[in-house]
C-alpha cells in the first residue's frame, strides 16, 4: 500500500523530505480493527514535520507515515469490537504514556504530565496517511454516515470541545452564564470553535483579518457575527465572556486578555513560534486578571470524551457547513501540493481514496 512519509527533523532540500512510498499492509492485531483510510487532514503541525521542524520516527524506523486528522472506512473488525465492516472511522491521535502519569491512569491522556504519550503520525507512531490502517477498536469513535465527505475535520473538532469544556468547568467555579463569545482566527480551529459556540446558543463574533474568500460566508451563515477591524475595538463593543484565542499570535492574546468582561475566561489554542517579542503593560494585565476574576487557560489535545462530543457537534452541524471548510481536496499522488499554502485555503486534505477524491478541487 502507499503511505504518505516523512524523515521527521530533517529539513531536505528545501522542500522537506515527504515522500510517497509504498509500504507493507498493516497486519490488525487482537482487539483491532483494519480500516481502508479515506482522508487525512492537513494542519499546521503537519506543515512543521514535513518542513523538517517537528515529529518523531516509530523507535528503530527512519520514517513517519504522517497524518493524524484521520477518517476511514473499516473493512474489518473483531467481533464484540462494537465495529462493523462498512463502518465510518476516526482514529484518537494520543496514546497514554507507558509509566503512566496519574493524567493517563485515568484516561486523560490530553493532561498527561510526564511527556512521555506518543501520538499517531506525529510523535513515535504511525499516522493515518495510508491506504490501510489499523486502529485499537477502543481508540477509534465511529461517525455518523453522512459525515463521510467531513469526517476528518473530527479531529480538530475534538480540540474545540476540549476547550468548550475547559472554558465550562472554569466558569462554574461560580455563577457563570455567558452571552458573549469572541474567537480570534477563523482558521479551522476557529471556525469550528464558532460552530460549538453557536450550538450552546451563545451570541458569537469572530475576528480574522481577510475580508474575501470563504470565510466572512462561513461564519455569517452560523448566525455569527464576522468582524476585522482592530481587537480593541471589537472587544470594547462586544465585552466577551469568553474568548478562544485560535492564532498563537502575541498581541493578539495580550489584548484578549485585556479585553473581556468581568469574570472572563480565555482559552488559548494557538502554538506560537518561539522567540517572539512584545512589549506588554504586565501591570494593567494583572489588575485586569485580579480586579475582574478573570482566567486564562490554555488547551491542547483531547481525550475519549472530547472525541464522542466532537462527533456529535459535527453531526448536528448544517450538512453544507462542514463541507464548505474544506477549501481543497489533493489526491494521495500529489500530495506534497496539499503543503504549500494557497491565499484562501482553510483546510486542505488528501484523499487516500480515489472514489473520494474530488475532481473538481482537486485538478487545476
Ligand atoms: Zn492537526
Ligand atoms: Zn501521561
């Protein structure tokens, strides 16, 4: 079978190392399931491995099949697996750490404190970016059939509905009830926050700095509110509860945190690069935090129970919506295309099928 690999750390000749190889058929162990791989998503953590900056190789193996935004069809499971040939599946991305931490004891992986989790396609595993896969039956969430074109934006999703619960359990610290929610980014991870926002029934307003391509459409269909002017001024008018910071940019979240109402919650889900400089009013910041019994937090990964709310949310969404993020689709072949960044993608992925691969998008 072909799977899409890379020699993780090593920069190339420019354009990385990616290559399309073929590979041996995984062979399902006990308690596993085979699955024909449909999609993989593309994001920026893959964009770093494949420039040479990030990722892992299994031990012993020179190269990393990549892909950790997965979507597959099972062509078979175990019996008692609560799986069936035919069905929709997305593999979890983490796996706990081998001591474990006290996090991954009690299945939260996400939290683990030690380091030492391994995670598919990224760090010490196999990605989903091949024709073939295998999967723990209790490591894969089944989707809903009529997420077969979407179903890889799950995995994103997943790191959503971490942060809408994180943001929740915050808040009920105290009498908590938010009206007002400001996502900064409306890159997938954006967008999809505003999709769980708008699902609670909050009044939801995102700020991106484009004012073409799909994505003013995308958030004003939600029923949410599209905005780039400045975040100061968005923020003195909209007074947020709740912010979810989606682009690791640094005054961009200064000025989140400065700009909420009272009893405010920032989640960060943004990684930025390292080395970046600001100069920041630390003392406003703080009375900020103090006088308003505000909180920041930031969120990364999901475990199981974030996985099974994703998939719900996804479900529930508008059928056209989802859809509508996917701004390119690049048939396994070309894949090296789907890491060059075009003006107005959102989220680009790579078919591994070709009944899946759409011509249209997929052809210059
Ligand atoms: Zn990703
Ligand atoms: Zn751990």
């Amino acid at each position: 079978m072909r799977a899409i690999t890379v020699h993780p750390q090593d920069a190339g000749s420019g354009s990385g190392s990616l290559e399309i190889r073929d590979v041996p058929d995984p062979v399902p162990g006990p308690g596993e399931l085979l699955v024909d791989g449909l999609a993989v998503g593309v994001c920026g953590t893959d964009k770093e491995i494949v420039a040479g900056e990030y990722g892992w190789a299994p031990a012993g193996q020179e190269r990393l099949v990549l892909g950790h935004e997965s979507l597959g069809r099972v062509r078979e499971a175990p019996s008692g697996s609560g799986f069936r040939a035919g069905d929709l599946v997305v593999g979890v991305v983490r796996r706990p750490d081998p001591v474990p931490c006290g996090a991954c004891a009690r299945g939260e992986f996400d939290m683990c404190r030690n380091g030492r989790y391994t995670e598919r396609g990224i760090k010490e595993r196999a990605g989903y970016g091949s024709e073939l896969w295998t999967v723990e039956s209790d490591y894969a969430v089944k989707l809903d059939p009529a997420l077969e074109r979407v179903g890889m934006l799950l995995e994103p999703t997943t790191v959503v509905a971490k942060a809408w619960e994180q943001i929740e359990r915050i808040g009920g610290r105290a009498w908590f009830a938010p009206q007002r929610v400001l996502v900064t980014g409306a890159g997938p991870i954006g967008l999809l926050a505003a999709l769980l926002g708008v699902q609670r029934g909050l009044d939801v307003h995102v700020l991106d700095r484009v004012t073409t391509g799909p994505k003013p459409d995308l958030v004003r269909s939600l029923g949410a509110t599209y905005h780039c002017e400045d975040i100061d001024q968005v923020t003195s008018r909209v007074a947020p509860d709740v912010v979810i910071e989606a682009t690791g940019a640094g005054h961009l979240v200064f000025d989140a945190i400065s700009g909420t109402a009272t009893y405010g919650i920032v989640c960060l889900t943004g990684v930025s690069p390292r080395g970046r400089q600001l100069s920041v009013d630390a003392g406003t910041i703080n009375r900020e935090l103090v006088l308003e019994n505000d909180a920041v937090v930031g969120s990364v990964n999901a475990n199981l129970r974030h996985y099974r709310q994703a998939a719900e949310a996804l479900a529930k969404a508008a059928p056209d919506w989802p859809a509508r993020m996917i701004s390119r689709r690049v048939p396994l072949e070309r894949a090296a295309e789907a890491f060059t960044a075009r003006d107005e993608d959102i989220k680009v992925v790579i078919t591994l099928n070709d009944t899946l691969s759409d011509a249209r998008n997929g052809e210059d």
